[in-house]
C-alpha cells in the first residue's frame, strides 16, 4: 500500500502582492479614522468603505477592531520587525552613546505625534474592551524589552553611568518616549523639536558619565 500523496500549497507571488496590498489599504484607512474619529467612534463598516473592500475581506486580511488598531500601531512602531527600521539601523551605526541618544530622540519625536492618538484611543478602549487592554499591554511589554535592549546597547560604549544599572536607564527611557509624556508636553504648547532637543539633553545628562573623557569633550 503506497502513501497518500501529499499535496503542497501553492502561493502565488501575485496573490500574495495582491493580499498585502489590500491590507495596506485596510491600515491607512483604519489610521486615517482611527485618528480622526477615535477608536469607540469608528465602526468597521466606515474602515472598510474607505478602503474600498468588504467587511468579510477585511476581517480576513487583518482581523478585528482591536487586532486592527493593534495593526495600525505595529505597523507605524515597526512591530515585531522593529529591529529592520531606518532609525534603528542608524542608532546601532552610531559609536557613541551620546549619538545614539541623539538619533533616537530624533526618531521619537517624529513617531510620537503619529503614535500618539492611535495609542491613547488603544488605551481608552481598554477600559471597556478586554482584547483593546491586552493589545495595550502587550505593547507597554514590548516598548520595555526594546528599551532594555537599547540600554544594554548604551552599556557597551562604556559611557553609561556605572552607578544606574541597565533596568533604571531602560525605565527612564522608557517613561519620557511614552507617548503620554509627550501629550503633556504638546498640553503646554511644545513642539516636536522642542521635545526633541529636551529627550538629548534630558537622556544625556541623566545617563551618561560626566567623567567618561568622551562625554566631558563633548559638554566643554
């Protein structure tokens, strides 16, 4: 007796472009209301006309209202794949601590005024929707793996001060690039470049050693 033939999936490249395409739509569109309208006020019906498909085809492409929104967040942070963006490719190109500080507050100040909205209406919903509260969390977890990630990254230049140990730098980086810090800021009328110039200066004198000769160059 021979063995059933097993049959293998066919994916066609053209199937697959034609997939991702869709779901871009879905996401800029879910963006655009999501931003506009809020989380509660955008109904899946209004996401799927704007992006010009059904309401079956969305759900197949991307999922639910949280897993949309969660999408749309992912996509603008990077996502799982955060390692593989511009800025972070240029943060790691950087020798020093005290540029790769600079770097990164450049890059904040840039995704937090489109983050911002997407993650506070996350935020909002959570208080009523249970999968909106988990996809919430899930990405406080990440963006505190990420920070951890970056300070060890900071250690290795040797310019990190010896007393904060890699959980305190993560944490302080971690609390001042929230967006709800920036939406206090913005309260007050800064402007992103403010918030820029106020994370460098913040994150290099509260992280790196003023006796590190690098450091100390640099502050003359």
């Amino acid at each position: 007796m021979t063995d059933p033939v097993k049959t293998r999936r066919y994916r066609s490249p053209q199937r697959q472009a034609q997939a991702a395409a869709t779901r871009q739509r879905i996401l800029q569109a879910a963006r655009r209301l999501f931003s506009e309208r809020g989380y509660q006020a955008t109904a899946i019906a209004s996401i799927a006309q704007e992006a010009g498909v059904s309401v079956d085809t969305l759900y197949a492409a991307v999922g639910r209202k949280p897993q949309i929104l969660r999408a749309v967040i992912d996509e603008l942070l990077g996502g799982e794949q955060a390692s593989q963006r511009d800025y972070v490719r240029a943060v790691r190109a950087e020798p020093t601590a005290a540029g790769k500080l600079e770097v990164y507050a450049e890059a904040v100040s840039e995704l937090v005024t489109a983050i911002g909205p997407l993650q506070e209406a996350l935020r909002k919903a959570g208080d009523t929707d249970t999968a909106c509260r988990d996809a919430w969390q899930a990405l406080v977890d990440r963006r505190a793996r990420n920070m951890l990630e970056f300070a060890e990254e900071l250690r290795a230049t040797g310019e990190v001060r010896p007393d904060l140990s890699d959980r305190k730098v993560a944490d302080i980086v971690w609390a001042t690039n929230a967006a709800e810090f920036w939406s206090l800021l913005e309260q007050r009328g800064w402007s992103p470049r403010e918030f820029q110039d106020f994370l460098t200066d913040l994150w290099t004198r509260m992280l790196l050693n003023p006796r590190n000769p690098k450091f100390a160059n640099d502050s003359a």
